[in-house]
C-alpha cells in the first residue's frame, strides 16, 4: 500500500550498533520522557476536573501524566497492538510472519491505527474532560496531546531500534519508579492526613522518633495514601518477580555443523514477560473510556458499563469491578471485607483471565508457540542430542513445555499483579510486577551486549537464543 510505504519511521540501523551507542539513545530518551512529563499544557484549566478517566493505576502502567504534554503515554501504542492481536488472533486479518511483505503490511497498518487512536483519544480528553465547552481551547488541547502522543511512539522506535529493550518497557519503568521513589521517600506533608508525611518511610520514622502520629497510622492508611504495609508489599512482589525470573527449563542443544559445540535454549517460566498485564490494563482503561463517553452523552445502559457519584468517583458498572479495589488490609480493619468482596474476587478473576488470554494470544502471533521455535532452531543448524534431525520431533518435544509454561506463566503474573494491588504495594502492584521484569531483562541484554563485543563470535548465538 502508497501510504504504509510513506509512513514516517525511524530508520534501521544498517551497522552494528555499540553498546555505548545504545546506552547513549536510551538515555537520551529517558531523559526526554522525564522533561515532558514535567511540561503542562498550555490552555489547561487551573482546576482539574473530578472525574478523571484514567486511574493511578492506568496512569502508571501507561505511562501517563494528567495535565502533561504526555498525557496520553503509550496507551495508542498498546490499544492498536490489542485490536491487531484480536484482528489476526481471531482470523479475520491473514498474517504470514515468514513473508516480508506481510510483516511490512502488518507494521504499517498498526503505525495507522496508532496515529488513528492518538487522534481520537486527544480529542476525547480534550472535549470531555478539559474543554467540555467546544471551542478554540478543545483543539488546542488535543493538538498538544497528539503531538506528545506521536513523540511517545518515535521515541519507541530509537530505543526498539537503536537503544536496549523498548521504548514502551523503558517508559513504564521510568514512571513507576518514579512513582515508588516519591510515595516511600518523599518528606513533604500530605494534605489529606494532617500530621503524615507523603512518604511512608519518612512517616513511619517520624512516629518513632515523635511518636506522632501514632505507629498504628503509619501501618495502616486509607485509600491511596502509602503505608508500611504498602512498603513491605512491594518488597515481597518484588523478591517473587525475581525469583520467578530466574526460573527456567533449558533444552540442550547441539550444532549438527560443528562437531562437539553443545548449547542450551532457555524456557523462562515469565515466558511471555510482562505482555499480557500491559494488554489487560489497556483493555480495562478502554471499558472505562467507553463507559464515561456513554455516560457523557446519556446513553441507556451506560450505569452497566460505569457509573459515577455526584463527587466524580466511581462507584458501579463494569468498570468499577475492573478498577483497582480498596487495600485488602484496610477492608479488614474497617470491617468493609463483605462489602468490597465481590469487587476483589471479580477483579482477581478478571486480571487473571485476560491476562492467560492475551499470553495464549501473544504466544501464537508473535512467533513464540512451539512450531515457530522449532523452526528457528532447525534453521539455525541446531537439534536436540539423542533425537534424529527432524524438525517435528523437536516441536514435538517443545510442545510438552511452551503450552504449560505460557498458562502457569500468563496466571501467574496476573495473580501477582491484582495481588499486590490488594496489598496496596507502592507504584500499585501491576506496576511493580512491570517494573521488576523490566529492569531484570534490561539487565540481561545489557550483559549480553556487553559479552558479544568481547567475543564478537557469539553474537549470533545470542541472537538465536533470544
């Protein structure tokens, strides 16, 4: 297609490209991400509205910031690849990753949708929620948001292309660690706990030193405000998302070129990493986008799909069972268990469900299933020792592994990310679960990259292992 050819894109690198050099690209992004979100927009109203169609959660796990010029984070990004998953993933789009072509056509027509969401999610911003009014200041608004939207997806590029890991990883760890750093450390006064300080370390010290406010207070805080449980939450996830990413199966291998060369394809047990979450979110902040447009505009049903209190909080609909609960804990003490029970079980059930959907789907397109590992592997010259060079009888024995590890893979990071959400870990839990696998992976590469330029001759072995 004239037009997916004429898709501006940030070119390939045709050289190797250094470890220094993409330490460099990845830095300058990063530091780029930091000052935009920083950057308010011009026109914004000096009061927010109440309603906001992003939660801390969405906004966390999109990398968002409410009122900057990056408000719209990576959520065109990760919406378009949900809506070209379910495209090819229910048939109605032929996809063939072997074919060049198909691939380029596949890549182009996601970049269209993604320009195509941009456009719509700004302007819905803007005309909803901070220029209800229709007039000069809507389609400023939404140009500012477009174009911090288009930045976030050229930004993805250099870093895919040129940097380590990707642009989406990079900014979902950047803002979640930045997160984490403000509500455990920060000294400032909060203002809706007179006396407590933001951060829940510097409070929990303050109670001890002063003894005001009272230990019980700092252990223990309503809503959103960090605690020291929230404190011990993150640390617990953060050890188990760990532990979990050191878990593997490796499949011996040997070079049938090269006599006596022996090697080992890793199986993570975070088979599919921290893919299916990013796309459950996404689709949770779509159930909640759609149900304030409907409400917006009055539509009947539209209390079914979410539905708000006079103060802008949301309090029924699908969306309400598909936001983040109350912290499991403070239920309990206020002996509010019974009444937030179906909100936790519905939401555990649904982070969980989605999230086995989407690594069975994102393990089928994107090549991962055990025929396509098979064939790169038989391409690459290589089959397992003590079995004829057959490409089936290698699929057949990756088959016992890559289908259960993708379903006990795909629940457990959903468990572990609505748990911790319940336990009211620091950056919520989804974040943290994001965060860890991503600075652990980004590690990895990091190591590796910096492994094959001392021995050039393996870098081919890394680039088939991966």
């Amino acid at each position: 297609m004239p037009v997916i050819r004429r898709m501006p894109e940030v070119s390939l690198p045709k050289r190797h490209v250094s470890f220094n050099e993409k330490l460099f690209w990845t830095l300058v992004v990063l530091i780029l991400f930091y000052v935009m979100s920083e950057v308010k927009m011009w026109k914004l109203p000096e009061e927010l509205p109440r309603v906001a169609l992003f939660t801390d959660l969405m906004r966390t796990v999109m990398a968002s910031e409410r009122g900057s010029i990056i408000e719209l984070g990576i959520g065109p990004i990760v919406t378009g690849g949900i809506v070209m998953q379910l495209l090819v993933g229910g048939k109605m789009i032929n996809i063939d990753y072997t074919n060049p072509e198909d691939r380029v056509l596949f890549q182009g027509t996601q970049k269209i949708l993604v320009i195509v969401l941009t456009l719509f999610e700004a302007f819905t911003l803007s005309r909803f929620q901070y220029a209800p009014q229709m007039d000069m200041t809507t389609w400023i608004l939404a140009l500012q948001m477009f174009i911090g939207g288009i930045m976030i997806w050229f930004w993805d590029e250099v870093v895919s292309k040129w940097g380590f890991g990707s642009g989406v990883s990079l900014f979902i760890a950047a803002g979640v660690s930045k997160q984490i750093m403000w509500m455990a450390f920060s000294p400032l006064e909060t203002e809706g706990l007179p006396g407590h300080k933001i951060g829940a370390i510097p409070d929990f010290v303050n109670s001890l030193l002063k003894g005001s406010p009272p230990i019980s207070e700092t252990i223990i805080k309503p809503g959103i405000y960090p605690d020291m449980i929230g404190v011990l939450a993150t640390i617990a996830v953060f050890v188990m998302v760990v532990y979990a990413e050191s878990m593997r199966i490796e499949i011996p291998l040997t070079y049938g070129s090269v006599r006596g060369a022996r090697g080992r394809y890793p199986l993570r047990f975070v088979y599919v990493s921290n893919i299916p979450v990013i796309l459950t979110v996404a689709l949770f902040q779509n159930v909640r986008l759609w149900g304030f447009l409907l409400h917006k505009v009055g539509a009947p049903g539209a209390d079914l799909i979410a539905k708000w209190d006079v103060e802008g909080n949301l309090v029924g609909g699908l969306a309400y069972y598909l936001s983040s609960p109350p912290k499991l804990y403070h239920s309990l003490y206020t002996g509010t268990f019974m009444e937030n029970l179906p909100h936790f079980l519905v939401y555990v059930g649904a982070m969980i469900s989605f999230s086995i959907m989407f690594g069975w789907l994102w393990v089928d397109i994107t090549g991962m299933d055990a025929k396509h590992v098979a064939q790169q592997l038989h391409k690459a010259g290589m089959q397992i020792p003590g079995f004829r060079r057959d490409i089936r009888v290698m699929e057949k024995i990756l088959g016992r592994y890559i289908p259960p590890i993708t379903l006990m893979s795909s629940a457990f990071i959903g468990f572990i990310a609505s748990f911790a959400d319940l336990w009211g870990a620091l950056g919520t839990g989804t974040g943290i679960l994001l965060t860890t696998g991503i600075v652990y992976r980004l590690y990895e590469e990091m190591a590796s990259e910096q492994l094959s330029e001392m021995f050039p001759a393996i870098r081919k072995v890394f680039e088939v292992s991966r």
